[in-house]
C-alpha cells in the first residue's frame, strides 16, 4: 500500500472514527507546566519552612545573646562572647535545614554548645550557610537585645530552584558555581543554589548588664 | 447481568479507548503533593512557633521566680536593718537609763547639800590651780560633773573621743526650768526604759523571727511563681529545680548553713553579732539627723546590752570646794586652818585628786552633864561648879557615816581636847553627853564626809562594781537592752557567698504539635525548654533598668560579680546582710536571666568536682519536681512523653562541665 493513501485513511479515521491520542496531547501540553507549578509550590512551602525556621533562629541567637554576658566560667567575659553565642545558637536551630555537607568553608565546631547532639555534621553547613549579626547587645545600654540572621537557604527542588533564584533579586540569591551572590565566599563556590533569607529578633532585657 | 469473557474483553476495550478521567489522576496526585507540601509548611509552622512560646515560658518562669527570690533577700536585708536601728535605739535607751539616774542620784546630791549647807554650793571666785569647784546644778548649768565651764561628754572618763554632747543619749523633749530639768531627763529616760526597751525586745524577736518566715517560704514562693507563669505561657509541664534545703528553718530558728547563716554572734549566744551593733553607729540615722552615727559611750558594750562588767559608768562629783581646799574655814579660835591642820586627810602631795569627798562645817553645840546616880540631866553649875553658857560639844546629828572624822565629835574620846578642863573626869564616867537641844553657841571647825558619796568623792553607776554608793534603780538588776531572764538575741540572717548559686532553674514542657496521627503526626519527643536565672546585686538607676551583677567567681567569703564588684559576705560585713540604701553600706537585689551550661548557675553538689550543669540538668528533667498545677503541693514524676527525649539527649553527659 502506497505511503500517501495510507495517511489519508488514517487521518480520516482519527477524525471521523476515534480521539484516542487527544488526551495524550492534551497532557504533553499541560504536564511540563503542571509539574512546574507543583514543584514550585513544593519549593515555595520549604521557603516558607525556611523563613520560618530563621525567625526561629533568630530568636534563638537572641536568647543566647540576652545571657552571654556573664561568663561561663570565673572570670570577666571574653570579648566576641556574645556573637559567637549567638552564632551557635541559631545555627543549632538551623541545623535541620542545611546541608550536611562538612567540608563547606567557614564551618564551625560544635563543641561548646550546651547541649549538642553528637554525630549531627550538619553543624558545619548550618555555620557556613548562616551570618549572625548582633545588632543590640546585651551589654548596650538598652531595653533589648537584637540579632540579626541571614541564611543561605538551600533550594533543593530541581528546575523551579533556579527559576526562584533568578526571579528574586539578583543581588539577594545566586546560583551555581558562578553567582553573583556577595555575602558568603563558602555558599557561593559550593555550587549550591541558595536563597538568602533575613530574620531580626528581639528580646526584652529588663536590666542592665553593666 | 451474567458476565462472559467477551463481555469482560469489550469492557476492557471501551476503558483502553476512553481517555476520560486521565488528566484527574494526575491533578490528584498533584493536588495531593501539594496538599501534603502546605500540611508540612502548617507543622512545622505551629511547631516552631510552639517552640518559641514554650522558650518564652521558661524564661519568664525563671525570670519571675528569680525575682521572687530577690525580693525575699532584700525583704530580709531590709528587715536586717530595721532589726540593727530597733537595737540601736535600744542600746541607747538604757544608756540613757543608766546615765540619768545616776546624774538624778547626783541631783538629789545637790539637793541635800543645797538644803543643808547651801554656803558649800557657792562657787568660790577665781580659779585655782590644780583645784576643782562645786558647781550648783541648775537649770542652766548642764555641768553634772563637777566640771566648770565644761559640758558632760560620755567616755571622757575613759579617755574616749566621742563628741561632747551632753545630750547624746536624749530623745524625749524636756521642758526644763525650775531646777527640774536633771529630774525630768530622768523621768523621761526611765519612762523610756520602761515603757519602749520592752516594746523594742518584742520588736526584735518579731523581726528575728519574720526573717526566718520569709527564709523558709521563698522555695514555695519561688516554685509558685515559675509554675503559674510557665503554664500561664502554654506549657503543660514546669519543672523547677528544688532549692527548698537551702532555705530550711529549725525549730530553733537556727537556719541550714550552706547558703545562709543566722549571726549567731560569733558563737556567743549572750551576744549580737558585732555587725548588727555596728550598723548604726557608723550610718546616719534619724535620731540624730546626722551622716555619721554616733557612737555608744566607751563603759558600754555594745554586744551585750549593757555597762561593761569592770567599766561600769562612773561619774565623779567633787563634794567639796575651794574654801575645803584651802581650809580658809575658821576653826573653834577664829583661825583659819592651814595646811597641815588635818595632815593625812587633806596632803595634796599623798592626794593628788585632792581630799576624799567631804566638806568643812563649823558649828557649836552645848553638853549636858549627867547626875552620876540618876543619870539624869543636872544642873551643870549645882553639880560641877561649871557654867555650861560656853562650854563646846559635837552634836553626832551631822551625818550618819561621819567616816574618819568620826573621832572629832566624840567628846569622851576627845574630851581633853573637846571639853572644857575639868570635865574630862566626868567625861570619861560617861556623864558629860551632848545636849540634843543645844543651840549654836560658838563655832568649831570639822569635817564631815558626804553622806551620798560616803567620802569616796565619787558616785558611781557600777552595777557589778564594789563601791558603796552605786545608783542601783533598776531592783538590782543591771539596766540592759535584754531582759536578764530572757536568753533570746536578735540573729541576722546573713548570706553566705554560696547563696548567689541558688539558680532559678526551671524546664517547661509541651507536647509536640502535629496535623493527623498518620498524615504529619507529632513527633515522639515532645517540646522542652529550659531557662535559668539567677539572683544578683542591683545597683539601682533612674531610668528604673537597673544594673544587675552576678557572681562570676566565688572564693570563701567573697563574690565577684560580673561588673567587677567584689562583696564581702563575712559576718563583720556591713555589707552581709543589710540593705545598702542612700549610700549605706549594704546590698539590693535583682533578677536576671544567666546561661544555662554555667558553673555557677547551679547550686549544690557539683561545685567543687565540676560538671554542677550537667547534673543539675539531671536533676532538673528526670527528678520529681514537674507541676501542672500552681497549687500543687509537691511535684510529680516528669511528663511520660518526655521520656523519649530523656533518652535522646542524655542531660547529664550532655551538658557542659566546668573544672571549677
């Protein structure tokens, strides 16, 4: 049977005869968007888990900041006692939501922290992935202590990752190797795809520390 | 509808050509994603934000017990205070009792002799060296001792250096005049004494005790607090590390001494501790509107309430003056009596202080002689022959204890000497005796000891001292700020360096959050929090947000706190345990959140062999001190879904230790 007449009759019985094959069509249209939007939304909830858990962060540094002027141990406090306090406050909380991957520059020791749960490596990534900040400190002359948390959020849903990453401003996220992103040499050369996210917290501090 | 093969094979035909219904598996399971995705961002979302909440409960939990506890240290140091000025005014109560009865004793002196002889009270004119004058008390002359142009000062007999102030012990209002003005103070001291220095006993042992009630309830109250504003704060469960041993109270009021000690007095228990006595004669005070407090007098012990046992208050009055002095009285003759006259009584050399108390009278007197048969007053010219109109005599009536001089007026014993001749015979037969009627009928010069100073020159307030004119108003009994048959004294609680370790340590408890028990179900270890907070010195600020130092090294009987301060908790420390206020020497109280892995923070058995974090953690999750309720009596075994993260974290080996 010729090539030509064959065409002929099948087109002719997919239109008049059956519409097997429309909702084939109709998904390899629909799917590629579909799955797009769902993987969005799928990364848009663990930003959102993200923002949440900065904030958690946040106050956690501000609750270690509210203590960290008096010592530890006898003796006056050692300078710097305060940020690294509350470095490894929020880092403890951020923990779950960095990556466990210990040779990022910049990681920190866990040692130290009151209660540390060993064999947890994702220390090193949550204190290469995060910049505290104390913005009102315990021994300032005010009503508060503040801290201020930026997180390089890990965007780990494939595709809509980079999409997020571009879409916000292109000085607050980077991606790849490459980024354009300025705030932490570690989280940029890794390569990983990262969302900054910035919390504050502040906690009443009805004394003075000094 | 009886099934066939063909009928299945054709059903299964139409359901491979009909599409329909496709793409809603795919929006299903899409939708699902999504849905699961939102429950994830809600869990974790409720999670965290119970998780702040619950940290927020325990600081505030801490926060509030801890000052609580505060509160309670500077309700005792408070009451410390009000216990050391009740003492205070006291101790000076009965030194005003003992002062002015015995200056009333020197008034009724001054009274007698003004009565009697009231040339003796006359100060002579102008001075003479190395003599002393009698000065007549009256309303404008606050010169009880004798001492002319100069005011009483307390201690001046002792050396002392207090400010002369004659009034140093007065706090009534006396009206004077009148010659009234020594026996008012007196009356007013003794009202005083008898009416306040009770009413100040009772003071004192109410306060004593207060103290220890306030001691013995700050656990509970502490407990209390934590409990209601953890729960009031959404926790379901509030542990608090007990504290209740360090603040036990005896039956004896003795406290437990790890902590806190009672002032026992430095192990006397017939004394107060020298710190509470001290307090307010360093500071001003009301009384005397001064800076500086003033001092108890040098005879007086501060710690023991009364006149010291061997330097009792003593008051020299001179009962004599100038004319005794120099004997410029006219004798019997008409001569005055010079030096020498009464050698041995009167040598300046041998007396430096000059003659024993005494004074000089010249007085006359007639004799009756007696029928040596009747015994009966005769006629002196019808028996003797002797005219009695001149004839001299003593009178025995000058005094009761006439003293050495006794010998002067005995006319049988000096009736050759006394009498006139002739009348020594009848004399010595005991017939010549002094007429009790006699009237003045020439002069004779003689010495006559003081009847109030019985001839020692001095009168002396020793309740314990062997003088024979002691001013003994109180029934014997010394006059004492404590009633003799009473042992209690006033006991300060006083802090010992240890308690700044009394952390408030509390752990709040909830269940974890989750959406279902199979889609997102909470996780198995619930939600814990922890928060510590401790005690420390406030240095008060205007603003109200006051600095609030804690202890950052503890060594014996010191403390340093965390602004470089260093207290002293010993118990001559004006600072242990008194309120430091207007600048006293003292200490107020604060409240402050600390960290957690601190060596300091928790009391008891980890201090010397470290790791005290590590098992206070311990003790702290896994005793039996969680409450659920505010009104709870005693705690409760830890919330069984706390069990699993017991497990997990392994309070004691996960907390920090210290080698401290």
């Amino acid at each position: 049977m010729r090539l030509v007449p064959r065409l002929r009759a099948a087109a002719k019985r997919m239109h008049d005869e059956q519409e097997s094959g429309v909702a084939m069509t109709e998904f390899a249209i629909a799917f590629p968007l579909q799955f797009f939007v769902t993987l969005a939304v799928m990364q848009f909830s663990l930003i959102l888990v993200g923002h949440v858990m900065v904030q958690q962060a946040a106050f956690a540094g501000a609750r270690a900041v509210l203590v960290a002027d008096v010592p530890l141990q006898a003796g006056n406090a050692s300078p710097g006692a305060e940020d690294a306090a509350a470095k490894r406050a929020a880092c403890f909380v951020l923990n779950p939501i960095a990556t466990p991957d210990s040779s990022l520059q910049g990681g920190g020791s866990a040692a130290g922290d009151a209660i540390h749960v060993s064999g947890d490596d994702r220390q090193n990534g949550a204190y290469a992935l995060t910049r505290v900040t104390v913005s009102c400190r315990s021994s300032d002359d005010q009503n508060y202590v503040g801290v201020y948390v930026e997180h390089d959020f890990l965007l780990v849903i494939p595709v809509v990752n980079h999409w997020f990453a571009k879409l916000a401003n292109p000085g607050e996220f980077w991606y790849g190797p490459t980024g354009n992103g300025a705030y932490n040499s570690a989280s940029q050369n890794s390569g990983l795809t990262c969302l900054t996210l910035r919390k504050s917290a502040f906690l009443p501090k009805p004394w003075r520390g000094q | 509808m009886k099934i066939t093969v063909e009928g299945l094979v054709r059903a299964a035909r139409r359901a491979h050509e009909d599409e329909e219904g496709s793409s809603m598996v795919f929006g299903a399971i899409t939708l699902f994603t999504l849905a699961l995705f939102t429950l994830m961002v809600y869990v974790v979302g409720i999670n965290s934000s119970a998780r702040l909440q619950n940290q927020s409960a325990a600081d505030s939990a801490a926060y509030s017990g801890a000052l609580v506890q505060a509160e309670a240290m500077e309700s005792i140091a408070f009451l410390n205070d009000g216990m050391a000025y009740v003492y205070y005014a006291e101790l000076r109560y009965t030194i005003d009792m003992i002062v002015y009865s015995t200056l009333q004793l020197f008034h009724q002196h001054d009274d007698w002799v003004n009565q009697y002889y009231p040339n003796r009270t006359e100060p002579d004119a102008g001075p003479s060296p190395g003599t002393a004058m009698e000065i007549s008390v009256g309303p404008q002359l606050n010169n009880p001792g004798g001492r002319a142009g100069q005011n009483y000062s307390p201690g001046l007999e002792h050396g002392g250096n207090e400010p002369p102030d004659y009034s140093f012990v007065e706090m009534g209002q006396t009206q004077g005049g009148n010659g009234t003005l020594f026996e008012e103070r007196y009356a007013y001291a003794k009202q005083r004494y008898d009416q306040l220095v009770p009413r100040g006993r009772q003071w004192l042992k109410d306060i004593h005790w207060a103290e220890r009630i306030i001691l013995a309830a700050t656990p509970a109250m502490v407990r209390k607090a934590c409990v209601t504003v953890g729960l009031a704060n959404g926790a379901e469960a509030v542990a608090v590390f007990p504290l209740d041993q360090y603040y036990r109270v005896n039956n004896d009021g003795s406290v437990n001494t790890d902590a806190f000690e009672d002032g026992s007095g430095q192990g006397n228990q017939q004394f107060v501790d020298a710190a509470l006595a001290q307090r307010y004669q360093t500071r001003g005070n009301p009384i005397d509107q001064q800076q500086q407090g003033q001092k108890v007098p040098g005879w007086f012990d501060d710690r023991s309430g009364q006149a010291k046992a061997n330097q009792g208050y003593e008051q020299t009055r001179l009962c004599w003056n100038k004319r005794d002095w120099d004997h410029t009285e006219q004798q019997s003759n008409g001569q005055a009596p010079g030096p020498g006259v009464y050698d041995g009584q009167h040598d300046v050399a041998a007396d430096p202080y000059g003659p024993s108390g005494h004074w000089h009278v010249i007085h006359t007197h007639l004799i009756d002689l007696l029928d040596p048969i009747t015994y009966s007053v005769v006629d002196v010219e019808d028996w003797y022959g002797i005219s009695p109109s001149n004839q001299l005599a003593h009178d025995y009536g000058h005094g009761t204890m006439d003293g050495p001089d006794a010998g002067q007026h005995d006319p049988v014993a000096n009736s050759q000497t006394e009498l006139p001749a002739g009348l020594d015979q009848y004399a010595q037969q005991g017939l010549v005796v002094l007429d009790p009627a006699g009237n003045a009928n020439g002069e004779h010069h003689m010495a006559q000891t003081c009847p109030t100073c019985a001839g020692q020159g001095t009168v002396t307030h020793k309740e314990q001292g062997p003088d024979g004119a002691e001013a003994m108003f109180n029934n014997g009994q010394p006059f004492s700020v404590f009633d003799p048959n009473d042992q209690f004294r006033p006991r300060p609680i006083r802090m010992k360096a240890a308690a700044f370790r009394l952390g408030v340590c509390v752990a709040t408890f909830r269940t974890a959050e989750g959406f279902d028990a199979t889609i997102f179900p909470a996780n198995d270890f619930g939600n814990l929090a922890i928060a510590c907070a401790q005690i420390g010195v406030r240095d008060p600020r205007q603003d109200g947000r006051d600095v609030v130092a804690v202890a950052t090294n503890i060594q014996g009987t010191q403390a340093q706190l965390t602004n470089g301060r260093t207290v002293n908790l010993d118990t001559t420390s004006q600072e242990d345990l008194y309120f430091g206020d207007q600048g006293a020497p003292g200490l107020r109280f604060g409240a402050r959140l600390v960290p957690v892995a601190r060596e300091l923070t928790w009391p008891g058995t980890g201090a010397s062999s470290g790791g005290a974090a590590g098992q206070g953690l311990q003790t702290l999750i896994n005793g039996n001190d969680w409450y659920t309720s505010p009104t709870a009596q005693s705690g409760t075994s830890p919330p069984a879904a706390l069990s699993n993260l017991q497990n997990f974290i392994n309070p004691a080996a996960s907390a920090k230790s210290f080698p401290q």
